[in-house]
C-alpha cells in the first residue's frame, strides 16, 4: 500500500529545511485516525520544517505497525512503541525527549484538536516570544462542541480547581493541545510529576519560573474514531496531580495514599474483631484474624491505589501479598518497639503510642515501596 499520497510536501522537500517543530501525538487504539492526521498536518505545515512522533502505548489495533509502514518512505513520520508502560503525560514527555526540534507542538490522536490553530500555536512561540501556547476552548472564538451538560459542568470544575490549587489565570489548564519552547519544558522536567492525561497543567505548575503564555482559541471537535480516554481513571490522576503540586511540596503523595489506605485499615480491623469477639471466640483468635484481615485489605487496596503504576497482577500478586505480610509482621514489632521505649523513658503515653504508629507506618512504606511494589 502507498502512503505518499497523504503527504502534500515530498519527503526530500521537508528534509531539506532545518528541523522548526516536531508534533508529539501519544496514542491508544488509533489507527483509524493516522493517516487523516497525516493528511491534515501535511496541509498545515507545508513549507515548515517538521516531523511527527506518534508515541503508542503498545495498541493491539496494530496503531504502532501501521505508523512504521509509512514512516518506511517518509522520514518525517516517526513511532515510538511503548511496551509495559502507560499514561499520556508521560508518553508526552518521552516524546518531547525523542526529537531534537525547537519547538514542540502536542495534540491528540482522535483528531478533535484543530490542527487549523496549530500553526498560530507554533508561531506565538517562534515568534510572538511566548514560551508556551495553549489551544484554549474558553476564550472568545473557542468552544466545547457538541459536549452534553454533564461533561461540560465537569471540565469547567475540573478547569476551575486547577487554576485555584495551582495559582495560575490560564482559560484551559486541563488542554491537551498545545506547543511549547524546548527550553522552556527542559526546566520544567526536573520536578514533573508525568502522571495521568494532564500534562500541560504538569509543565506550568512545575516550571520553576512563571512562563509567559498565550492563548489560541480553538473549537472542539467531535471524535471520529478510536476510544475516549475520559473515565474514573483519568479524574482521579488528575486528582493525583493536583494532590502532588500542593500537598506534594511538603509531603509524597503516595505516602500520603499508603496512610489513607491504613487509616480504612483500622476501620477493617475494628469491624472484623468486633463480629468475630460477637460469636464468642477467644480475644487472641478475634484479633489474629482482625490482623490477617486488615492487612489482606490494606494490601489490596494499595495494590489498585497507591501503586495503580506498579499494580502487581497474577502470581506476582500471591509473593506480593506474602511480603506485604511479612513486611507489616515487622513493621509492628518496630511499632512496639519504639512505643514501649519511649514509654520507658517516661514520655507521654499518648507520644509514645504516637511515635510507634509513625514508626511503623514508614517502615511500611519504605520496604512496601522498595520490594512489594518495586520498580
């Protein structure tokens, strides 16, 4: 099958000219939209320097396959397969590495960004001397399309939260669709967090100088093929990111899940020692189960929670949950520990009792972190 009639500059006419900008586009089951996208950049981005980069996440609808076909006869058109890893943000931020361009521009694959507002986006960076520009959908001459009331309330909330948490007056914090200066993401990319869909809200919160941006308005469009990536998963990374530029500064917002997750915890054991103390068992039979039980819970819980990035799945589960055992047998023998010599230093009962919890907590989390869920 030929591709080159997709391409409205010949491949030896775009690698002739110096290397302006590079359009990062992560995808998931997209192949029904790559060679239009093609097509549309090809219209407007003719006489620019330009390439592609597709970053997929392993699609089983054969997206990466069919990228490297053409990409065969068109050195302009670049993939970059990802396997065993996910997320948008930080399919972006590979991308972004993967291309020596100046200028990066990133949409989505389902075609409903604009690409007619892509090259303003490039040119207020070129230059209008922003350092990144933004396809923003509320400023005048911007729209949501055909959305329903219901998604729209909850982007404009959504929208809302990021600018309040964060501290910025950007119109769209949550696009996905913008270009950027390279310099300008590079000293971002220290501190980013690369977590879930929102990665541009992710640049400016990170960035440790305020950027200067502009706003390019652009209609919404209507998907045409492919999946939507919106669902619980989404607003609770988004959630996560919010959590990890505010809270994040001043304490990790994965020990903060793993506390949340044992606080629940107790809540468990209390409710399985009183049912089992309620048939008339003896204390200890009541309270081993109670223990058994919570950390099964807790173990479970984080497993989908606090490490969704590492989710441990099959027979990895089974030695996951026997060293979270094991981790946590030990992580009461420091509780007690630690509580029982403070106390013998007369402190407090209370601090001393406190001072155990904490203890044990983060040698929980410390070891959980390094060999049930390690990298």
């Amino acid at each position: 099958m030929r591709h080159d009639i997709l391409i409205a500059d010949s491949p030896l006419t775009i690698d002739a000219l110096p290397l302006e900008v590079a359009v990062v586009v992560p995808t998931r089951n997209e192949a029904a939209n790559v060679e239009k996208l093609i097509a549309k950049l090809s219209v407007v981005l003719a006489g620019r320097g330009w390439e592609v980069l597709f970053v997929d996440d392993d699609s089983p609808d054969g997206t990466s396959e069919l990228v490297r076909r053409i990409a065969r006869t068109s050195r302009h058109i670049r993939i970059v397969q990802r396997v065993g890893r996910r997320g948008l943000s930080s399919a972006v931020v590979e991308g972004i590495l993967a291309t020596a361009a100046p200028i990066i521009a990133v949409m989505d694959g389902d075609l409903q960004h604009s690409e007619e507002a892509l090259p303003r986006l490039i040119d207020a960076v070129t230059n209008g001397g922003a350092d990144i520009a933004v396809g923003t959908r509320y400023v005048a001459g911007g729209g949501i399309g055909d959305w329903d009331k219901d998604r729209a309330r909850m982007s404009r909330l959504a929208t809302r939260a990021g600018q309040i948490a964060l501290g910025t007056d950007v119109s769209d914090p949550m696009s996905g669709f913008f270009a950027v200066r390279r310099e300008a993401f590079e000293r971002a990319l220290p501190r980013l967090s690369a977590v879930g869909f929102k990665i541009l809200i992710d640049i400016l919160a990170s960035s440790p100088a305020p950027l200067k941006v502009a706003e390019i308005p652009y209609q919404f469009r209507t998907r045409e093929a492919g999946e939507s990536k919106l669902g619980v998963r989404v607003i609770a990374e988004y959630a996560e990111l919010i959590a990890d530029k505010t809270i994040g500064r001043f304490m990790p917002v994965r020990l903060l899940k793993f506390l949340m997750v044992g606080g629940l915890g107790v809540f468990v054991h209390l409710a399985v020692l009183r049912t089992i103390l309620g048939t008339g068992s003896a204390f200890v039979t009541a309270q081993t189960a109670a223990v058994m039980t919570a950390i099964a819970f807790n173990f479970f819980l984080n497993n989908s929670f606090t490490y969704a990035d590492r989710k441990l799945k099959g027979w990895r589960l089974i030695g996951g949950l026997a060293s979270f055992y094991a981790i946590s047998a030990l992580g009461a023998v420091a509780n007690i520990g630690i509580g029982t010599w403070m106390a013998g230093h007369d402190e407090r009962w209370w601090v001393a009792g406190v001072a155990g919890v904490v203890v044990g907590a983060i040698w929980n989390f410390a070891m959980s972190s390094a060999l049930t869920w390690r990298k």
